[in-house]
C-alpha cells in the first residue's frame, strides 16, 4: 500500500536525522556573509543615512515573498491537473514560509519609512500591495486550518492559490491608480535604478542569501509536512 | 442492467470499497447489508456516478461509471437525508426535478408522482411541515419523476415508525412492480429480504457473500449475518 | 432532453429565489444591516471636519461588501440542509449550472440591498447619487457582479469546512478590494459632476475584474464539488 507520496518521509527523515541539514547551514552562512557586507562594506546612501540599509533586506524578502506565492499557486495548478500530494505539501511549505517573508517586509517597511520619512505607513503601492499579499496568504493558511480532509484541503487551497495570483495584478492596478490620482507629498521611495554598483552587488548578494533561506526553510516545511501527512494515514484519517 | 467488476476506492490511505464484483439483469432487486462503515453508501454512491472508482470498472443502465449526465439521466437517487428544499412544497420540489431532468410535462408528470405516492393532499404545504415519513416519500416521488431505469436507495427506512416502513416498503414494491431495478442498502434485514432477488453482507469494504434470493431462507439469515459481521466469517 | 447549462442555471435561480422569498430572513438581515452601518458611518466622523458629500461613496461601497456577505452566506447553506446539493448533482446538468444559478440569484439578492441602501445614503449623506441613476446603476452592476462572482464560488467552499461563516470573510474580502476601489471613486467623481472621462477608467477596471473572476470561478467550481 505505498505510493510514491509515502516513499519520501524514510528517506527524508534518515537525512535530517542522521545528518546535518547543509542547505540551511549554507543559508544562513549566506545570510550572516550578506549581513556582514551590508553593515560594514556598503556605503551609505548621501539621502538617508544608515536607515536605507534596511532596504537590503527589504526588496529580497520582497522578492522571495511574490515568488513564494507563484510557487504557491503553480503548485496548486499542478496539483489540480496530476492529483499527486506532493505537489500540495510544496504549495503548503511554501505559503508558511512564504507569510514569513512577508512579515518581514511589512515589519522592514516602517522601520525604514519611519526615520527616513517621519511616518510609519504611507501607503507605497508596493508595500500597500505586500499587505494584500500577507492577506491572501493568511487566508490560504486560514483556509487549510479549516479543512480536516486531506483530499479536499489541497482541492480547495489550490483554487485559492490561483485564484489569488489572478487577484495580486487588480490589486496592484487598483492601488497604483488610486495612489497617482492622490498624489503624496512625501517623496516616493528611492528605487533600483540609479544604485551604484557596490550597491547593487550588495542587492544580488542579499538577494542570493535570501532566497536559499527560503528554499532551505521549505525543504524543512516540506518534510514535516510528509512526516504529518503518512502520520495521519496510519492512523487511519 | 448494473455491472460491477473490482470496484473500489480509496480515501487517502483508507480503502473504502475494495474489490466488488456482481451483476444484476434488469428488474432485479439488491439487498446490500452491512455494518457502519462498511462502504455501502461508497459503493452506492459510485454507482450513482457521483463518486469516482480508484481501481475496477462497472456500468449502470449501458453508461461505463462514472459516467456524466447520461448516467445521470437513467438513475434516481435516495439517500436518509431527504434532498428535499424543506420551504418549498413536495409538488415544487417534484416539478423542480423534472425540469432538471429534461422530463416532457413536468407539471403532468410532478402531479402524477404526486398521486402515486399519496401526496395530493399535502402537495402545497412547505415540505419541512411534513412529517419523516411523507417527506420520504416525497423523496421517492423527486427521485423517480423521470422514470429512471435504475432506482439507488441508501438506508431508506431510518427513521421511520412501524407505519412508515411498511407504506414505504409498498411503494418499493411498486417501483419493482414497474420493471426497475433498485440497490437497496438498509440495516433491516427483514425489509431488505422481503424487496429483494439477490442479497449481499459487505463487511470493511468488500463483499463477503452474495446469493440469488430463492436460495435465502429469512429466517436463517439473520444468523447468517451476524456471524459475518461479527464473526467476520 | 437534459436542460442547457443556462437553462439550468435559471431553474437554479428562480428556486434560490423562491425560497428567499418564501422565508425573507437573509434579506431584511442583510437590508437592516446596511441601514445600521450607513447610519453608524455617519456618527463616527466629525461632521465638520469631513463633509458628507466626501464620506458617502466610501460607506456605501464598503457597507456594500458586508451586506453582501450575509447573503452570500446563505447562499450554500441551504444546500446543506437535508443534502439538497445531492439532488442538483445527481441531475444530468452541468456543474458550472449550479454555480451560475447561484450567482445568478446572488446577484438579485445583492442589487435588491443596493435599492434600498442607494436611497439611504442619500438621504443620510444629502449627496445626490439618484440624479445619476443610469451610471449610478451601471457602477452598481458591475461592482455586484464582480462580488457575487467571487463570493458564491467562496460560499460553496467555506460551507464545507469547518469554521464557514468566519472563513467567508476572511476568504472574500481581499477579492473584494478591487471591486470597492473602482466602484467608490467612480462615484465620488460622479456626484461631484466630474466629466465621464475620469470615470470611465474606473468603470473598465471593473469590467476587467468581472470577466476575469467569472472566467475563472465558473472554471474553479466544479473542482469544489468533485469527488
């Protein structure tokens, strides 16, 4: 009675068991060696100080957090069309760590709008978009709390997944349009462009590090969603 | 009329039906009896169209399982709940079902179902303000109001008093009167085996024993039964 | 002859309706809450710091939103009771028969709330929405369609899990933003004698909305309700 969803947890158990999880080990290598270079070996920016180095971490969390959700609702569109498990344990990891991230923007946000711009919030339409992304993946996690059925938990959270990737572009033109027909009189947020190269080199390497916490974490996720799931079908669910 | 060869289906790792295999002509009549949780309202629901098989293949009135709307067309379906829009009358409810059939007439065809079960006189009123007993047959009414060749019936007689049981077992002896081959899953084992041709005990999902109804002795078969279920014989 | 998808749909309509109509419940529910949300909104800004006329597109889109969930509750609800639902899928009609009837029936639910919520921001707010009823009416269509498209597939959904009516919301809302943003501006411009060309944008991002999620939420439906 194995199929091959349940073929995973032996071997991927005795790997983190026995061994040492190098994946996250080199993430958070990563992370600590891109930490390093913002602090001590970028420059500042002439405009706003020390605060702007927060946005090394801001944009490749960012841009973790959207990719998570792509993966998120590609997932859900696999699992539709081939029915295998596996696909919905991805869509699963990659959601929880995926809020994270998200979080992690949101929290990034203010704290550097705040010595920079004098407020906490200011509506940007990017960060006003990230807080819809944090919405659409708090339902998502909402909605797979709510469902005991294994079967219809990853039906159900598939047609959430895509139906949200569909929702992020109307979001975003809906805000976008609000937001240059009441224009701010703050400045908007510097952005990529016209970074310097030491800067930009400093964007890729936090980026990098970012991104293969990200994939370390869902691996983690990822196993203990295998280990759960065969869980349940021994215990007859 | 019904074929059914290895059918079964899974839950996740939890097999609910596992193997079934028999085959009844037109007009016969299938008793299925068995403990909770032993698949029957699975198998009968696969037969329905409504659920699709993990392994096996079957068919019902010539449509391969699972079939579509064609399947669909040809069956009617009776389960404990009574289906049935409880602030909408048994003539709505009726007609509502004919119209979704594609049935010709489905006023004509609604009130004639209406009278054949004894219902004219309640036809209007709310069917929540009937009682257990009229809304089952109000049930059978809606589910039989396109003529369907084939008639499934999932513990029909929950909860109905002595009276109710025996208008319903009468009008299920109508339904076989008319040439209609039913499935009849149902605990009373004295009901079942007055309806049925053929009987069947599934225990866990599988179909322990199957036999054609002049071989059945009923008042040997209770003792029959209950060492299968409980002796798992 | 099995019925067409559409006329299934109407079927599935007129039976939602016919029994909203027999009990009445959801809607004078639904009705009084936008009445009491329109009246509440007015006494939670200072009137002479914020004008009215400023405040009413806001509130009536918003109370719009919340309205419209309590009928979009029901809407799978009584398909629950006494396994209705069965009856439908055990008949030779499509799947996407039942979602489009469904939303079908929503969408009169939703637009009957808007006739009398309309009215009540007027007069609550003084602003003069019925002098341009036409537009007015289309805003409101076109906003309805789109939260009844998203609301009647979520509805089906949070019906089978187990925290239903809290996961509505929480589920529908966010789908709900790109609806109320378009459909409050139009009207703010519109009440302020704005010219059509700066409603027009508006009204085009909300005729995207709509076919998208329609698109999408009739192909979703049946993936709810398989087996």
């Amino acid at each position: 009675m194995t199929s091959p969803s349940s073929a995973g947890p032996a071997s991927g158990a005795a790997k983190s068991a026995g061994g040492i999880d190098w994946l996250f080990l080199v993430a958070v290598l990563a992370i600590a060696a891109a930490l390093a270079r913002v602090i001590y070996y970028t420059p500042f920016e002439a405009v706003q100080g020390p605060a702007q180095k927060i946005f090394y971490l801001h944009l490749p969390a960012a841009l973790d957090a959207f990719m998570a959700f792509g993966v998120v609702a590609i997932s859900g569109i696999a699992y539709l069309w081939l029915g295998d498990l596996r696909l919905d344990r991805a869509a699963e990891s990659s959601a929880e760590v995926g809020v994270v991230f998200t979080t992690v923007v949101l929290v990034t946000g203010p704290l550097w709008a705040r010595p920079v711009w004098g407020t906490w919030w200011t509506w940007d339409a990017r960060l006003t978009l990230t807080l819809f992304l944090w919405f659409i993946y708090v339902g998502y996690l909402v909605l797979r709390g709510a469902i005991d059925d294994r079967a219809l938990r990853a039906r159900y959270s598939a047609i959430l997944g895509i139906l949200g990737s569909l929702l992020i572009p109307f979001i975003h033109l809906s805000v976008y349009l609000f937001r240059t027909l009441h224009p701010r009189p703050i400045v908007i947020k510097p952005s990529a462009p016209s970074l310097p190269p030491e800067m930009l080199t400093t964007l890729a390497i936090s980026f990098v590090a970012f991104t293969l916490f990200y994939l370390a974490l869902v691996r983690q996720r990822y196993r203990l969603a295998t280990e759960r799931d065969l869980l349940e079908l021994e215990e007859g669910r | 009329m019904i074929t059914a060869q290895g059918l079964s289906r899974r839950f996740g790792g939890r097999t609910a039906v596992h193997d079934v295999t028999f085959s009844l002509a037109a007009g016969d009549v299938l008793a299925i009896f068995g403990p909770n949780g032993a698949g029957k309202t699975t198998l009968l629901r696969m037969l329905a169209g409504l659920l699709k098989p993990s392994e096996g293949t079957g068919s019902v009135a010539g449509v391969t399982l699972p079939g579509g709307a064609e399947l669909r067309a040809a069956i009617g379906y009776i389960s404990h709940a009574s289906m049935l829009y409880g602030a909408l009358s048994a003539r709505e409810n009726i007609e509502l079902a004919a119209k979704l059939f594609g049935v010709r007439d489905p006023r004509g065809r609604s009130t004639r179902a209406l009278e054949r079960m004894e219902l004219h006189d309640r036809a209007d009123t709310p069917v929540r303000l009937l009682s257990r007993g009229m809304q089952q047959r109000v049930s059978i009414a809606r589910a039989t109001v396109h003529d369907p060749l084939v008639v499934l019936l999932d513990e029909p007689f929950t909860g109905l008093d002595d009276s109710g049981s025996a208008a319903l077992g009468a009008h299920l002896a109508m339904l076989r009167a008319t040439g209609t081959t039913l499935v009849l899953v149902t605990h009373s084992i004295a009901e079942g085996l007055a309806l049925a041709t053929h009987a069947a005990i599934m225990r866990n999902g599988a179909l322990v024993r199957l036999e054609k109804g002049e071989a059945i002795d009923p008042a040997t078969y209770l003792t029959v039964y209950r060492e299968h279920v409980t002796h798992g014989a | 002859m099995a019925p067409s998808t559409l006329s299934a749909a109407f079927l599935i309509a007129r039976k939602d309706l016919a029994i909203e109509f027999r009990t009445r419940t959801a809607f004078f529910s639904a009705a009084v809450f936008a009445l009491l949300g329109i009246v509440i909104f007015y006494f939670a800004w200072d009137p002479t710091a914020v004008a009215s006329i400023d405040l009413a597109p806001g509130v009536l889109w918003a109370i719009f939103t919340f309205s419209g969930l309590l009928g979009l509750q029901r809407s799978f609800g009584i398909e629950q009771a006494d396994r209705a639902i069965d009856a439908l899928l055990g008949a030779p009609i499509t799947r996407e028969s039942i979602y489009l009837g469904k939303a079908m029936a929503n969408l009169v639910f939703v637009a009957a709330v808007q006739v009398i919520a309309i009215p009540a921001v007027q007069l609550f707010y003084g602003v003069p929405l019925l002098e341009n009823a036409a537009l007015l009416a289309l805003i409101a269509l076109l906003a309805a369609i789109g939260l009844v498209a998203v609301g009647t597939l979520f509805s089906a959904m949070a019906v089978n899990t187990k925290l239903a009516e809290m996961l509505l919301p929480v589920l529908s809302l966010p789908f709900f933003v790109p609806v109320v943003i378009p459909a409050a501006q139009a009207t703010a411009r519109l009440i302020a004698g704005r010219p059509g060309s700066e409603i027009v944008g508006w009204l085009k991002l909300l005729v995207a909305f709509d076919i998208v999620f329609v698109a999408a939420c009739t192909l979703a439906f049946p993936f709810t309700i398989e087996e």
